[in-house]
C-alpha cells in the first residue's frame, strides 16, 4: 500500500514548469513599471519639498538681512553695501536658513571661498534625487553641484530686455521692459525690489545636470535631452565660476577679462571649448527644457519652481514663451500669475 501510494505522486512536468514562469515573468513585468512610477513620484515629491525649503529659507533670509542674497559675490552690487569678489554664491549665503549652520560656521564669508571645504559640502536638499549624473560632476571634479538655481531672468546682463536687435517677437502680453529676474548679477534685491508681485515672480527652478540641447532661442520644451554627464556644463552649489555666460575655471585659453579683489585677470573661454562649472543661476532666454542655460528637469514635460512668496509647484514646459519670461521678471510691470 505505502508503495502504491508512493507511486502515483508525481513533480511539475516542463510545460507546467515554464507556464508558472512565464505567469510570473508576466506579472514582474505588470509590476515593476509600477514601482518605478512610484519611486519617482516620491522622488518628485522630495525634489519638491527641496525647492520648498529653499524658498522659505530665502523668505528667511530677506527678512533678516533685508534683501536677498547676491547670486555671486562678483564685486559690489548696485544700489547696496559694498562686496568683495569672493565668489561665494546664493546659495552658500542661505545656508544657515536651511539648517546648515555647522557648513556656514565652518566657512569665512569675509575670504575667496576657493579652497574652503564649502566648494565640495554634498548638501542633500540641495540635489534632486532623480538626477542620477550628480554623482559624476562629484567624481570629476569634486565640486558640489545643484539641482536648482536662481533665475537671472531674461539674459546674462542686469536690466535686459528684448529689443529689435535680438529680433525676438513681441509676446503679446504687454510692452517689454527691464526682465531681470530676483538673482540679476550684481544686484541685492529686497522685497521691495518685487514690483510685479511675490506671487507672480519665479525665483528658483529645477537645472538637472544633463539639461537639453538643441531648442530654440526663445522657445520652451523643444530642445533634446543630452546623454548622462561627460565633462559637460554644471552648476555648482557654493562657488561662482563664470559670469555672463563666460567659464572662470576649466576652459583654458584667453577668453574675457575678469576683476575681482586681486586685479584683472584672464579667464577661461566659452563653455563649448571645454568643460566648466556655472554659477547657480539660469536664464529665461531658452525656456523650460530647451537649452542648458535654462531651467530643466529629470521629472517629465516641466519643471518645479519656487515663487518670490515663498510658494512652490510645477511649471509646463508647455507654457507660452512670453508669459514664463514675464513670470521670471521681478518688475516687469506685467502681472503674470499663469504657470500651470
């Protein structure tokens, strides 16, 4: 009897065998585009609440000082205190808004900020945790980037404006003006600098390292994304680099002629003869994901963004060229408020 039963018990046969896998190939498949999607919302999520924290850290900031921060320490700011050329950035000057106290404490606003341990500080909030590519501007060049920056609004230069010789069209919304944005270089803003409305000026955007290329001069969403970092163009977090779209470090060769406390001196060139860091600060002049000197993202068609009240959410990229300049223009006077 034991051996009879024993006998008519019998393993999975090969069909079988491959069916159960084949079933669970398939269900992996169903599965795994699912736990990514959720992985990156809640990447989006986090990358969200960095670009918050940094805008009330600046809400902070002006309130105790003011104005706001500098986007680079180039030398004295219009119509404000006097300044060294000690290249600190914005984004180091709010530090301890941001509870990072123990890196301002360790770090001498009154001297270069070359050299300082501040230049390589990896600052978690200061990074979208779905730009992966952060990892090898760290391995190259051991210089803290960032995954946002201040805008400078319409181009490189305090005051610009869109004139007949740019060719650019009129938007439509309004005659064009001064387009400065809230980190226009050598300006330190206060609030009371925000003519157009707190709550109808983009201050602070999503620049993911790769970023696009490709797209139109005054255009939004048409450029191509590029391949994951190689010696490309990146924005550090703590030490300004370049002005005016003009690389201070990498390049090599005579470029433009910078002066800072030590005297002039020769820099590097434009950023496509070599690779360089940029200051933390985009232009509006190639809007959401069209070129790297514009803001970008890793999270789909737009980019998150804070506003000079200290709010935050999401901008298409599909958004009307004229109407994201004029959100990024501090006095403008044209009350844009649209950004979805």
């Amino acid at each position: 009897m034991t051996k009879g039963h024993q006998s008519s018990r019998r393993g999975f046969t090969l069909v079988e065998l491959l069916v159960v896998i084949a079933i669970i190939g398939i269900l992996v498949g169903l599965l795994l585009p699912a736990v990514q999607a959720a992985r990156e919302a809640a990447r989006r999520m986090s990358c969200g609440n960095n670009i918050k924290q940094i805008a009330l850290a600046l809400q902070n900031y002006e309130s105790a000082y003011k104005r706001f921060p500098m986007s680079v320490n180039y030398g004295s700011a219009r119509g404000r205190q006097q300044f060294h050329a000690y290249h600190h950035t914005w984004l180091g000057s709010i530090m301890p808004q941001m509870e990072g106290s123990t890196i301002a404490s360790s770090t001498n606003y009154q001297l270069p900020v070359w050299g300082q341990p501040i230049v390589s500080t990896r600052v978690a909030s200061l990074l979208c945790p779905s730009d992966s590519t952060v990892e090898k501007v760290f391995a190259q060049h051991n210089i803290t980037p960032t995954s946002y920056a201040g805008s400078q609004g319409f181009h490189w230069w305090p005051d610009a404006g869109v004139g007949p010789g740019w060719g650019g069209p009129n938007m439509g919304i309004g005659a064009l003006g001064d387009l400065s944005g809230l980190f226009a270089a050598s300006r330190a803003n206060a609030m009371r600098d925000i003519t157009d409305g707190t709550s109808n000026c983009v201050v602070v955007a999503e620049t993911d390292t790769a970023n696009f290329y490709g797209g139109p001069f005054m255009t939004t969403g048409t450029g191509l994304r590029r391949a994951p970092y190689q010696n490309g163009v990146f924005r550090a977090a703590f030490v300004g680099f370049s002005h005016a779209g003009w690389g201070t470090n990498e390049g090599g060769g005579q470029g433009a002629l910078e002066v800072d406390g030590s005297g002039p001196k020769v820099v590097g060139t434009w950023f496509r003869a070599a690779s360089h860091a940029y200051e933390p600060t985009y232009i509006v002049a190639w809007g959401i994901n069209t070129e790297w000197p514009g803001a970008s993202s890793y999270h789909g068609p737009f980019v998150q963004a804070a506003r000079a009240d200290g709010s935050a959410g999401v901008v298409s990229q599909n958004i009307n060229y004229g109407v994201w300049l004029r959100l990024n223009a501090i006095a403008d006077n044209n009350l844009t408020g649209e950004a979805e």
